[in-house]
C-alpha cells in the first residue's frame, strides 16, 4: 500500500483556504526554501553521526519538503507532485542509457563521461550556453565554490597536479595580510576594506581547491573541522570546570592552557 497519496491529501488539508492550518496556508515557496535547505543539511548530519535510527525520520522531514512545494505549485497551475516524480523518473532513465539504454559504461569514469554528456545536452537544450550557467547561486559557498572549480575542471581549466595549488594558497595567503597591513596604514576606508573582503574569498576559494584536488569536499572538511573545535571547546568548559573556574573568570593564558591541555589528551587516547 502506497502512503504517498495519504500524505498529498493531507497537505492538501493543510493549506486549505477555508479548513486548513492558518500557519501552513501563510506559507509561500520563499518562506519555505530556509526550511528545506535546513532538513537537507539534518540528513546529512543525521548520516555524518551514523544515527540510522533517526535518519528515517529526517528523511521524512525533507520529503515533506518536496510535498510542500509540489502543493504550492499545484494551487498556482504550475505542476504537481505526479508531474515532478515523471520529471524526475524521465531524467534517471535519459541520464543512465547504460542501465536503460544501448550504451555501455564498464566503470565509473564512463559512467560520469555520460553522465556529463546528457547534462551538457540538457544545458543546450535550455539555452545555457555557458558550463556553469546552472550552479545555483543559493548553494552555500564552499559548496558552490567546489562545484564552479569541478565544472570547469571537466573542460580542462585546472591544474594538472596539487603542487600548483599549494603555492597558489601562499599567495593568496601572502595577499591577503598585504591587503590586511594596507588597513592599518593610513587612513582606513571602504574601499581598502571591500579589498581586504575580496582576497579572503580569494584565499577561502583556493582552499576549496586544495580540498577537492586532495579527494575531499569541502563543505564536509569545514563540517568535520566545526565538529572538531566544538568538541574541544567543550572539553576546554569542563576542564576548566574541574579547575573551579569560570569562563568569565578565564584568561587567554588560561583558556589557551586548557586548550593545549584536552589536545594532549586526545592525542594520548589515539596513542594508547
């Protein structure tokens, strides 16, 4: 028995005009969007901890998602649900012709080769003349940035090896304190400021870059990175808790010696 039938009559209920949930039926594709990037990034998160007993129920929440726009769209003659499952069904079968097709792909270099292929085709067929015409512009940043340079990096635009990329980081690392020492000299203004911004995205994207040449993605090494400090911050807290001091009460020195203190021990858990 299918549920999915179950769940587009009930957000059906949800947004009636006359019946329906006066919060739900306020709601518009713009006021919704924030909440289905939030529910995608709880899968994720949800699969990074390998909390599999929740990971249904998230999964759940951002299918809501998808029900949620299809209703909206339905009420405005746009398309429905069943319209965007035979996109999508369409899109799988036109993007996998050596599943659904005559072509062939013995590995997963030929099956990106033709995955490349139909999308390039797809691209021209929507008039978008350019390879990166159709990277949206809301993906966060550093994820973003990894798709720009992998795009272009199919047409050949990259470096052939990693060591260009590291000296390319000190540069960028190089421009970034010139343009920081030039705030600091003279007059401070608006336009050494925007300069100082520019470069730190300059050293932020060419990062990213260092993080896909060495196989990682790296919104998920900034994630791992964000997990890593708030552990051990956390750790500093009850340090310093065992010590009888507060973090108001804490110095530099001090904080700093935690710090070093919860470092050491984790790396002594390793060892042992």
């Amino acid at each position: 028995m299918s549920h999915i039938p179950t769940l587009l009559d009930i957000m059906r209920q949800l947004r009636d005009p006359e019946t329906g949930c006066p919060w739900d039926i306020q709601q518009t594709f713009d006021s919704i969007a924030p909440y289905t990037i939030e529910e995608a990034y709880e899968v994720a998160d949800t699969i990074q901890r390998g909390d599999y007993d929740h990971l249904r129920e998230e999964l759940g929440d951002l299918l809501l998602q998808v029900v949620y726009h299809a209703q909206m769209a339905s009420e405005k003659g746009y398309f429905d649900f069943e319209q965007v499952a035979d996109g999508l069904s369409r899109k799988l079968v036109a993007r996998h012709p050596h599943v659904f097709g005559e072509a062939r792909a013995e590995d997963t270099a030929a099956v990106k080769t033709l995955w490349e292929s139909r999308k390039a085709e797809e691209r021209q067929a929507k008039q978008q003349n350019s390879v990166v015409d159709d990277i949206p512009k809301a993906l966060p940043a550093l994820l973003r940035a990894q798709k720009l340079q992998k795009r272009v990096a199919r047409v050949g635009f990259d470096w052939p090896d990693i060591a260009p990329v590291f000296e390319k980081v000190r540069e960028e690392l190089d421009e970034v304190e010139q343009a920081y020492c030039a705030l600091l000299d003279g007059k401070t203004d608006d336009a050494k400021k925007a300069h100082l911004e520019e470069e730190i995205g300059d050293l932020l994207f060419v990062a990213t870059n260092l993080s896909r040449h060495c196989g990682f993605r790296a919104e998920d090494a900034l994630r791992k990175g964000n997990a890593k400090f708030e552990r051990r911050f956390r750790a500093v807290e009850q340090e310093l808790e065992k010590n009888g001091v507060t973090l108001s009460e804490a110095d530099l020195d001090t904080l700093d010696a935690a710090w070093d203190a919860v470092k050491a021990q984790e790396k002594a858990d390793v060892i042992v």
